[in-house]
C-alpha cells in the first residue's frame, strides 16, 4: 500500500508524503489517535479532512480527494 500512496502523493503537486513507522515512533499514536494500521491522515491548511483507518483502497481516496478540491477551488 506504502508505495501506491506515494505515487498518488505526486498526483497532487503541492501535497507532502511522510510515512511514519508507528513501531519507530510511538508517539504519534497519542498525538494522532492511531490505534490500528494502516491510518492515512490527510491535512489542508493545518486541518485533517481526511483519515481513512485500515481498509481503504487508493480508488476510495483518490475520490474523496477530488470531491474536497472540488469544495475547496
């Protein structure tokens, strides 16, 4: 999954793509409310408006992405 979501990440010229290893930073799942994986997260100006927990595929994103750029320009 790692590797489709980095390639739909440059779809989106001014978008931003850090994978984080929850095992390697424990954290994030306090700061984040990430309890299960895999957890996309997606923010606009400082704001999650997405966040798609386990089964989600890049189709369903892709989607809901277009229907927030639609709203937003």
């Amino acid at each position: 999954m790692l590797p489709r979501l980095e390639e739909l990440s440059k779809e989106y010229k001014n978008s931003k793509f850090f994978p984080i290893d929850i095992k390697k930073n424990p954290e994030v799942t306090g700061e984040f409310l990430v309890f299960v994986t895999p957890v996309l997260i997606i923010y606009y100006d400082g704001l999650e408006v997405l966040k798609k927990i386990r089964f989600f595929s890049i189709s369903e994103i892709k989607e809901e992405m277009e229907k927030f750029l639609e709203k937003i320009l």
